[in-house]
C-alpha cells in the first residue's frame, strides 16, 4: 500500500498577514468602502460580507446600518451608523479581544478557512472509505475527544442483527451489542443521507484516560453463531488532557459570548476544535455553518478534515460541491487539489494528475506560488512514478 502527504494548511497560510487586515462578518443596511484619500472624490464601492480590508480603509456606516469586523489583531470591532470608521492599528486596538486564531478561522486563503495553526502534513495510506460497505465508524475515529465515554455513530448494516466492537489499548475486551437495542435510522449533520447507528459508552468500558489511546475495530453478524464481516479500519480515539480541555472551553465561552452572526460563531467554533485535534467536533460544526451560510472556503476545509479521517466518499461531495456553485478561482483551486488526493486514494491516477494540474493552473493565475508549487509537485511525483504511485 502507497502513502501519500496531504497539505491541509499551505505553508504560506500558517503566516499572520504581513500588515494590518480585516474581514467583515456582518452587514446590515447600505454600508460602503472607500480607500482614505484627500481627495474631494473617492471612489466609494457597496462592502460586501467576508470581504478583506486593507489598512486605511474607510468604512461608511450610515444612520440605521450596523457593520461587524474582525481585526487581524485578533479584535472584534462593531460599527454602528451613522459613522466613519478607518482601518488602522488604533482602531482595531479599541475592539474587543478574541481568542488566538480567531482572524484565521475566519478569513480564507488559497481557497480554504484554515483550521489549524502552521503547516500540517498528514501521511495517509492510500486506502478508499466508502460509506455503504459498513460497518463504518464515523464518529469519533482518529481524533482526539473530550468525553471518556464518547457516543460512537458509524454506518447502519441493514441486514446486523450484532455488532461487535473490539478494544485494544489500556484494556483489551470485545462488546457485541443486539442491533435492535441500538439507536438506529436517518444520520443527521454531517451523515445526513445515511442510515447510521449510534451507542453510548458509558459503563460499557472504562473511562478513556489522557495519553492512553483507545484502537477500535467494527464488526457485524448477520446470525448470532455467524462469522464477524467487518472492514480491516482500526480507528484510534484518545482523551484530551484535561489543562487542553479546559483552554477549549475557555474559548469556546468566549465564542459564544460575541455578538456577531451565527455561521460566523461557529466559523470560530470550529477552528477551536480543530486547532485541539478535536476533528469530530471541528467536522460537526463546520458542516452545521454551512447550513446556515453556503461559504466555499469552510467547505473545503471541511472536505480536508474529511480526508484527513480517511472518509473519502464525504471529502468527494464537499469538493464537487464546491465546483457545482460559483467559487472565486482560489476555492476553486482548493477543491481540485482536494480532488486529486481524493483520486489518489482511489488509486484513479490519471484523474488525480488532471485535477492537479487543473489546481496548479488556477493557483499560478492567482499568484499563489507555494500553493501551485505544492499542486505541480504531486502531479509530478505522479507523472515520474509511472502514474501508479504516490504524490
């Protein structure tokens, strides 16, 4: 089985912006922009939500409209009309403070909404999770969690009349637990479209402990004495230490308590996740932003978190569901990055090159260097490898 290293978060976007910036999260009424200038006249254009602002700026906030911003400098700044309100240091300096990460959770680079802090490289096996072969955990698998005894959701087996579920790691046991007990039907959130069932842990095996990974396997019987089919995954779930635990609630009170817009909130709210490791969590909430506010860059990094968990099939439908919209060129780029390695761990080489070179196409017209480096490189690797191998 190859491997292949899979980019979530570019090189250049682990950077803070070089000068001062700002991305608007909420309009109401007629705001506009200009650029500060002396000028009798100057060119005034309708500001737009999720638009970047530059240093300078002007933001025109007339009687009866609101506007909402946040700071590169990790503040939040609410404007009410009617006022004049200019980017700069001591401006963004008299907003209210965020949690760390805040202004990236939000603002889009190279077509996605990073998720997490720096560079992370991820080595893979090239392997296909579809959901429909079951069963299949979905959640939690290969995270980190702040329950010890976390609710599993995986795929429904129509015709289970057991499930099994093998433990190793502190303790080593087997639960088999009757499908008809189980709490079972239509998934919802990110398993909408699915047939899922879901079971609490509590009491049926110990309490998950900091730095002691739990590794699971799944497993079902058609018939009681029948043999256990099951799909050779091992997930793996640990507890997050307790000292993380409580900076992440922390956060996520602190979240909670802004008055800013919903998906905007819950933008936030999944960085956190992610930036813990907590990639269930970060999974749940990006995909319930996006039901409030169809954004193209928090649906691919929805899709790199699906890939990142191995669930292919998922990471597909954020991807074209991406390329079906109008996305600006740079989401567009992401999502046919994220094509390509979905095609690589299909083992659909041709198509992994052709989406690859597509996303470097569209990087290089944008001037994103890294990233169209990055997308070249796996199509290369692939054109030197014979076109069978790994990116």
């Amino acid at each position: 089985m190859g491997s292949i290293l899979f980019l979530l978060a570019s090189r250049g976007a682990a950077q803070k912006p070089a000068d001062l910036t700002a991305i608007l999260t909420q309009i109401e009424g007629q705001v506009t922009l200009s650029a500060e200038s002396r000028a009798e006249f100057r060119p005034v254009s309708r500001a737009a939500q999720r638009q970047i602002l530059r240093r300078g700026e002007v933001v025109h906030v007339p009687t009866g409209a609101q506007a909402t911003l946040i700071c590169s400098a990790e503040r939040l700044v609410s404007l009410t009309g009617p006022r004049d309100w200019v980017l700069d240091a001591t401006a963004c300096g008299r907003g209210l403070p965020l949690p760390e990460g805040s202004y990236r959770n939000l603002a889009s680079y190279a077509g996605r909404i990073l998720a997490r802090n720096g560079a992370l490289l991820l080595e893979l096996e090239t392997r296909n999770v579809e959901a429909g072969l079951g069963p299949i955990l979905l959640s939690p698998r290969d995270t980190a969690v702040m329950d010890a005894h976390p609710r599993l959701v995986w795929t429904r087996v129509p015709d289970a009349v057991e499930y099994e579920i093998k433990l190793r790691g502190p303790v080593g046991t087997s639960i088999r637990l009757a499908a008809a007990g189980l709490d079972c039907g239509p998934g919802s959130g990110p398993w909408h479209g699915l047939e899922v069932c879901s079971w609490a842990s509590s009491g049926k095996w110990p309490a998950l402990e900091p730095e002691k990974p739990v590794f699971l396997e799944f497993g079902s019987r058609q018939a009681l004495t029948a043999p256990l089919r099951q799909v050779r995954e091992v997930y793996e779930i640990h507890l997050l230490p307790a000292s993380e635990q409580s900076r992440v609630r922390e956060s996520l009170s602190q979240i909670a308590a802004l008055s800013m817009d919903k998906a905007s909130r819950l933008l936030l709210a999944a960085g956190v996740y992610a930036q813990s490791g907590l990639y269930a969590d970060a999974i749940a909430t990006y995909d319930e932003a996006l039901q409030v506010q169809e954004m193209p860059e928090a649906r691919v990094t929805l899709g790199d978190l699906y890939l990142t968990a191995g669930l292919t099939a998922f990471a597909d439908r954020e991807y074209r569901q991406v390329l079906t919209g109008a996305p600006d060129s740079a989401a567009r780029a992401a999502a046919e990055l994220g094509l390509g390695y979905v095609s690589c761990f299909r083992k659909l080489f041709s198509d992994a090159r052709a989406h690859f070179e597509r996303s470097r196409e569209l990087y290089a017209r944008l001037g994103l260097q890294v990233e169209a480096e990055d997308a070249g490189a796996a199509a290369a690797r692939l054109q030197a490898s014979g076109g069978n191998g790994s990116p």
